[in-house]
C-alpha cells in the first residue's frame, strides 16, 4: 500500500519549514519543505533518480526544496533522504535511500520522493530524473535536463538549454536561447524557440516545430515525421532530415531557396518555385502545382533567402502556405 | 504473457537468468510471435558482437589512468570540450555536411574509456559513511537492490534495442556506401563498442554502483548518436 508523507498543510505549520543558513557541505535534510538563503546562487545541480522534479525560478534571494516521499512500506519513508551539498554559489540537491552500508541514489518502483523546488532565476539549472518527469520553467542562464525515462518539459528559460532522454516525450517551449535537444524514444514539441541555434534530434519519434525563430535549424529523426510550422528568418539555415518519415512544412510566405530529395516518396510544394529541377523530369520551371514527383527538387521562391534542406529517405516531403 | 513484457524480459531471457517457469512462459511467446521473436535475434547479434570483443582488462586504476592520461593527451582537442560547445563549434565553425569519423571517434572513445574508469578512480562522495543517526533498514538491502537492478535494467534494455535496430537498418544502408566510407565506419563502430565493452565491464563489475550505470548510458547514447548520425548523412547527401 502506498504510504503518503505527512505534509499536509497543518504539519507545514507547525513543523515542516526549516531555514538552513549554515550550511557548508553535504547534509542530509530534515523536513519536507525547506528554505536556503541563496543570495548569490550561481548553480543548481540536482538528481532525483528517485522521483518526479519540478523546477522554478523565481525572484527571492533563497531556495525552497518541498520534498514529498512515498513508499510501499512505513519503516522506507525514514530510509528515503534528500541530501544538499552547498559550496558558494553551487547548489546540489541529490535524493537517495539508505542501505545499510551506506546512502545511494538509486532508482527504485516501491519508493521515491517527488521534488519541487523555487530557486533564483539567474542559478544555471542541471537537473535530472530517471523514472519521473523534468519540469522547469522561468530560469535565466540556462539548463542541462536529463531523464531516463521521464517527460522533459521546459518552459520560459533564457540562456543555452540541452535536454537528453531515453524514453519521453519533451515539450519545450519559449525557449530564448541555443537549444540542443536529444531523446531516442518519444516525440519532439518544440515552439516559441527563438536562440541563435536550434538542434534536436530522436530517434524514433515525431518533432514537431512551431515558431521558430532560430536562424540555424536542425532537427532529425531517424523513424519519424518532421513537421515545422511559422516563418524562415532572412538568411536563415534550415536542415530537416528523416529516414523513415515525412517532411512537412506549413509557411508563411517568405523568400526562400529550396533543396529537397525524397527519393522514394514525392515532393509537393505549394509555393512558385523557379529554377525547379527533377531528377526524374530534367531541369525546368514549375508553377505551384507542378512542382511535385519523385526524386529531387531544388528552386527558390521570391529570388530565395532563407535555405531548406530537406531530406527524406523512404517518406514525403511537402511544403504548403500558412498564415 | 503480452509482447511488453516479454520484450522486458528478453534481457534476462537471453542471458538465462529468467526463472524456470517464466523462461518457459517468455519461449512460448517468441514461438508463436515473429517480431519478438525478431527482438531476440537483434539483442542476441549485439550480445554476440559485444562478446567477440577483446575484454577489457580488469582495470588496474593507477596503470589504466596513467595509459587513458596519454590517450586523452593524444586525442584532438575537441575531444574535451562540452558536446553542447563541440555541437556548436560543429555546427557554426565547420558546416554540417564536413564531419568526419575518425578524429571524432577517437577522441571520443578516449573520453569514453576515462568515463568508464572514472568511477573505479574515484568513487564520489556519494555513497556517504554511515551516520549515527541512520534509519534502520526494514526491508532487505538485497531486495532494495533488486527493485534499483530492475530500473537499470529496463533502461539498458531500451538502449540495446535502440542500438539494434539502428545497427539492422545501417547494415542494409550500408551495402550501398563507397568502399571507404564503409570501411571508415566499421572501423569506427567498432572502436565506439570496445569503448561501451569497457563501460560495461565496469558497470558489471560494480553493478551497485549507480555512476558505473550512469557512464554506461552515455557510451550506449554515443553509440546511438553515432550510428544515427552516419544514416542521416549519407540520406541527406544531396549530390
């Protein structure tokens, strides 16, 4: 039977708010909700192999950590434990259970810890799960967040972020800074990105991109559609590859140079596109309608500007006007 | 038994540490399905494979750190920076269509083979003395581990699958590659799963040592990333 920590809302009162000032080195914590004066906190680092992790960022001066741990068993509760290492600015926050010989952290299915924690916006986050989800939002200089088999969502974060997961689905949004995102198994969402560079990457799995303002693009998946939805920055690089998927793009109509090959699947555009060549028809002019066959078509629409890049190996590939 | 959990179970199945009855049951499913039953035959050429390889020597920390120091030494600089940063200085400084396998391989198979004897090394801080203060177990630390072995499990399962079907699908692409590049390839690969081979032995040897589990991942992510990395190029080499 799963036994809930006592952290209703009357033993927070009452005893679950501690405020650690003194805190120098790894220590274990006491207490489901705790506050750490962070007036200069550069890091934050934390692994919770153990259970869920919300992240948040906010304004005050300190970090709030609410643990919430579970577990089949009454007497495992006492073994689960949060450990924090602070050393300056550098904030760890690492879950664990005892063992006999010593405290680990380790993924278990009959117990874990669930964290939340509000931390300085301007802490660079690195943060990890194995089985439970990411969720971080409103941080400032940028996040690493890593799950095995969690979802990882992020939301609201300037600076550089890079995510990796093995099995999840990542939901990545308003994203203002390079993003280099990487899963094997589970859908890609990625929309409002607008850092210098944009990279993601799955295996098997969807992406899916809206509004990207990023002038360099790059998403690629092995057994899985690409779809890209909004505009193409002026000048802007956009490499969208697939093996066992479709290519599908809904623009809004902006200048742009077109290489796409689909060697077994066709090519639709529904844009004017001059200069069209077809491996399969030779080299020619096509209107909006006429540019599609198999193979190989490379034109510019409005003199070109931005460049496409499209590749897909045994799908489709189709580009039509959007609003 | 369904194709979820056979496919759960094929791991241990294939490497006979299954209970009799639940062996039974996983072989009587794989006679009446073909795609699990093609499941195994993929898991089983990777362990095959994985097994050909010369066996890393069981380290010996100070000969082994003092021999990865001098590959490290040796190995091009880009080999120690960030991937995100060596992602970047690919991605901006040198055009995405001129990478190459070797110096990339090796440098990485050298940070690699450090990460797999890092943590022989240096065991981190992590797993802390014991305090006065210490709750008393109440369930057995064996069966705490057997609830973390099974996490691990399932997750290097979902790694070995990912690298078999990745491996299946290049060596049918591969049959139409230039000689050179195929062989550039093999050579490569093959260096990435000695360097994993050696990941791995650590991780079987410190098999309760989740940093042991953590640096294996990365060499399994770096095989896949490899292997998805040379498919979608020679897919997207627009002529």
């Amino acid at each position: 039977m799963r036994m809930p920590t006592p952290i209703g809302a009357s033993l927070l009162c009452l005893c679950g708010v501690c405020v650690l000032a003194g805190l120098a080195r790894a220590d274990d914590l006491e207490g489901d909700v705790v506050y750490l004066p962070m007036p200069a906190g550069e890091t934050l680092t934390v692994d919770n192999r153990l259970g869920t992790l919300r992240l948040r960022g906010w304004d005050e001066p300190q970090v709030r950590i609410v643990a919430t741990k579970r577990a089949r068993e009454a007497g495992m509760l006492d073994r689960l434990k949060v450990r924090v290492d602070l050393q300056g600015g550098k904030l760890a926050i690492t879950a664990g259970v005892y063992f006999s010989d010593g405290w680990r952290p380790v993924p278990l299915a009959g117990a874990g810890i669930d964290l939340t924690i509000d931390a300085p916006r301007a802490m660079a986050v690195r943060a990890s799960t194995f089985h439970g989800f990411i969720d971080a939002a409103g941080f400032q200089a940028g996040a690493h967040l890593e799950s095995q088999q969690g979802e990882i969502r992020a939301a609201d974060i300037r600076g550089p972020v890079d995510t990796r997961s093995l099995e999840g689905r990542q939901l990545l949004q308003g994203i203002h800074g390079p993003l280099d995102a990487n899963g094997i198994e589970g859908d890609l969402d990625l929309e409002s990105i607008d850092g210098e560079t944009l990279g993601a990457t799955v295996f098997k799995g969807q992406i899916t991109a809206r509004e990207v303002r990023s002038p360099v693009v790059r998403l690629r998946t092995t057994v899985g559609s690409i779809i890209f939805v909004g505009a193409l920055m002026r000048g802007g690089h956009y490499d969208l590859d697939t093996i066992d998927g479709d290519v599908r793009l809904v623009l809004r109509p902006t200048p742009f140079r077109l290489l796409a090959r689909a060697p077994m699947g066709k090519v639709t555009s529904g844009f004017a596109l001059v200069k069209v060549r077809r491996t399969s028809a030779g080299t020619g002019t096509a209107g909006a309608d006429e540019a599609a066959g198999a193979g190989q078509v490379e034109g510019a629409f409005q003199g070109g500007g931005a460049l496409l890049e499209l590749v897909s190996a045994k799908g489709s590939i189709s580009l039509t006007a959007g609003r | 038994m369904s194709c979820d959990s056979v496919r759960a179970r094929l791991s241990s199945y294939v490497d006979g540490e299954l209970p009799h009855g639940e062996a039974a049951e996983v072989a009587a499913h794989l006679d009446g399905c073909a795609a699990c039953r093609e499941e195994r035959e993929g898991l089983e050429a990777l362990i095959v494979a994985c097994r050909s390889l010369p066996r890393a020597e069981t380290p010996h920390p100070e000969a082994l750190w003092a021999r990865i120091d001098a590959e490290l030494e040796a190995a091009p600089s880009t080999g120690e920076v960030s991937w995100w940063a060596g992602w970047r200085a690919r991605l901006l400084g040198e055009g995405w269509r001129s990478w190459y396998w070797t110096p990339a391989v090796g440098a990485l198979v050298a940070v690699l083979a450090l990460a797999g004897t890092w943590g022989l090394r240096t065991p981190r801080a992590q797993v802390a003395p014991v305090p006065a203060a210490a709750p008393a177990p109440s369930l057995s630390d064996d069966a705490l581990w057997r609830d973390a072995e099974a996490s691990f499990e399932t997750a290097e399962m979902h790694y070995l699958r990912a690298i078999s079907d990745l491996r299946r699908l290049a060596s049918r692409e591969e049959e139409s590659w230039p000689e050179d590049r195929r062989r550039s390839f093999d050579e490569a690969l093959a260096q990435l799963e000695r360097a994993t081979a050696t990941c791995r032995a650590a991780a079987r040897d410190r098999h309760r040592d989740p940093e042991a589990q953590a640096v294996l991942y990365r060499a399994y992510r770096e095989q896949i990333s490899f292997l998805q990395e040379s498919l979608l190029r020679r897919a997207g080499a627009h002529p």
